[in-house]
C-alpha cells in the first residue's frame, strides 16, 4: 500500500562505480575504486545526507550525479531516464533542472563579476530574455536571504556566510528540481553553519527543491536531512531513513560516528554506546571496514552482502 502511493525517486543510482588509475608501468596497471558499486534513491523535495569522512567518495559521487565526472559503471537515473542516454533537448533540460552548490564561496564565485553577473549567468546560459533575467535574478537573492541591494556588490566585500547564499541565489535561478550540494557549510564558522541547513531545509520545503546534502559532519546530517547514506572507501556502509540510521545504527562504523554526536541529555548518551575503534592490518578485498572494525572476524575478508532491515540497509556479515 506504502509502495503504490509513493512516486517514482527523482534520482535513481545503480552500483555506481568511478576508479582512477594509481600506478602505470609498462605492464602494471592498478587502479583504485574511489566510487565502488553505489547505489540509493533521491525521492522529489528530499534531502539526503551523504555522510563519510575526507577521501571517502562523496564529492566524486556528487560530480558523478551531475555528469562533471564520468562514470566507469552503474547507471544514473533522473526522473525515470538514464542520464548518459539523453538527447541534446534532453541534456539541456538536465542541466537546467540541476545545480550544485560547492565548499567554499570565495573559490566558486568569480571574484572580479558583481553579484548580479554571478546570479544572472546561468539565465543568459539558457536564453531568457533580460526583463525576465532581472526579475529572476532579483528574486533568487531574496529567497536566498539576501536583499537586492547585495547584487552591485563583489564577492570581496561580503562575509563568509553572505557569499554562500551567493551561491545558493546562483543554483536556485534557474528553479531546479535537484541541487548536490557540496559540504556547503565546512568553510564556515559554526554559528553561520545553522543559517545555511536552515535555509537549505526552506528551499526543500518551499520550492520542493530536492538536495543531495554532502558532509563529513553526522551532527548536521542528523538536523537537516531526511535519510542517510553512510560511506566509507567509496562504498556504502549503510543507508536508510535518518531515524534509523541515527537512533539505531546497525553497521559498526555508523555505531562510531553516531557516538561523536554531543548527546542533548546524559539519558540519550545511554543510547549511544561508543564502540572502541581497533586498527588491524588492511585487506585487499572484502570489507573496506575491515582495518578499524572492532568486529573483525575472518568472514569479513568476504564482501559483506547487503541486509534489507524495516529502515535501513546494512553491508556487513554481523548485522
Ligand atoms: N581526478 C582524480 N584523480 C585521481 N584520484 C582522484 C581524483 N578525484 C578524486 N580522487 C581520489 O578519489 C578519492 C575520493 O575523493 P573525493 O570524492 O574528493 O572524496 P571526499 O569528497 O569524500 O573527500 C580520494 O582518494 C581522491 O584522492
Ligand atoms: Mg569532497
């Protein structure tokens, strides 16, 4: 019953994989799987949190999504239709649908370009006429927080925070249905970090916006998203709905980042048991938690096969 009233995932990832090549000689090639076998739904106006430490594959799974990196296998899906089978029509229509939202401000804003030219571009990019280009523009600042008298500036005289919703103006302008949006909130100081989950969450809600939320924070995935993928070496350790995943944590890994979480009461703390981390020696194949797991064991020098819980999925033997 569940099923049948539940539309279609606006994102759909089928055992995603992206490697690059580490070592060339005349006869070695050795390649290392920096994005391995992904796979999750992004539902219409959702935001899911994509959540693994530096060098885990998150950015790589973002680029991926957007078509700004190659796949080597998988399939993405968007709206129902494989993304690398789009017509030209097709592309463009993509591309209007979607933008991304990067780390830090003062790398992705072109610093000579008022703030206006920033905002406006991708309206010139898709042809809308300039009365049109002015209103937009207008608009998406404001619904970024910020008021119209922000658009003669340059990026050089607004703060931090003030330039991410910049960049959040720029990826809205062009009403997408989908935005990755790329550890928006790492460059920031703590107290402008909440400014911009809440202003994320009111685009999610007001405009039905959906968001790939990328973070190495899980304290933050847990305010702002509404399910959860947890990776680590390019692979999923866990994914399900935040509750699950966060009240619950199946997967040892998920078990230690959920005991770094500050609990709000000593009585939540019980909840959260924190798990020693161990460091064994690494594998070649089988589970890529395998060095720090404090469950280790030799079946885990298998892959791990995937278990399908109420919630949640959990790639490990012990689950
Ligand atoms: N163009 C590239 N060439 C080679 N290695 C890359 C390239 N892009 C990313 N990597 C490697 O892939 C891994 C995942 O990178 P990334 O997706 O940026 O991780 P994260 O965003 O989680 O920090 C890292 O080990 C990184 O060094
Ligand atoms: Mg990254």
């Amino acid at each position: 019953m569940e099923n049948d009233s539940k539309p279609p995932p606006l994102v759909q990832i089928r055992g995603l994989s992206k490697k690059y090549l580490i070592k060339k000689s005349l006869f070695n090639k050795e390649y290392f799987y920096a994005v391995n076998n992904v796979s999750f739904d992004i539902q219409s106006s959702s935001i899911v949190g994509l959540v693994g430490e530096s060098g885990s594959g998150k950015s790589t799974i973002g680029r991926l999504l957007l078509k700004l990196v190659q796949k080597d296998s998988g399939e993405i899906l968007f709206n129902g239709k494989n993304i690398y089978k789009y017509t030209k029509e097709e592309e463009k229509q993509f591309r209007k649908e979607t933008s991304i939202v990067f780390q830090d401000p003062r790398t992705s804003l072109n610093p000579r370009w008022k703030i206006k030219d920033i905002i406006e571009e991708p309206l010139i990019v898709h042809n809308f006429p300039k009365k049109e280009r002015k209103q937009l523009t207008e608009k998406a600042i404001t619904d970024a927080g910020l008021d119209t008298s922000f658009l003669d500036r340059y990026p050089s005289e607004l703060s931090g925070g003030q330039r991410q919703r910049v960049a959040i103006a720029r990826a809205i302008v062009l009403s997408p249905k989908f935005i990755v949006a790329d550890e928006p909130t790492s460059a920031l100081d703590v107290s402008i970090q909440l400014q911009i989950v809440n202003l994320i969450k009111k685009l999610q809600k007001e405009k039905n916006i959906a968001f790939l939320f990328i973070s190495h924070d899980i304290n933050l995935v847990g305010i702002l998203c509404d399910y959860v993928v947890v990776l680590y070496r390019g692979e999923i350790m866990e994914k399900g709905d935040k509750e699950a995943v966060l009240k619950n944590p199946k997967h040892p890994y998920t078990k230690l980042l959920v005991a770094s979480i500050p609990p709000k009461s000593p009585k939540e703390r019980k909840n959260f048991k924190e798990i020693p981390e161990v460091f064994r020696e690494d594998i070649k194949e089988g589970c890529v938690f395998f060095h720090r797991c404090p469950y280790a064991d030799e079946i885990c020098k298998q892959k791990p096969p995937v278990k399908t819980l109420k919630n949640q999925e959990v790639y490990c033997h012990f689950v």
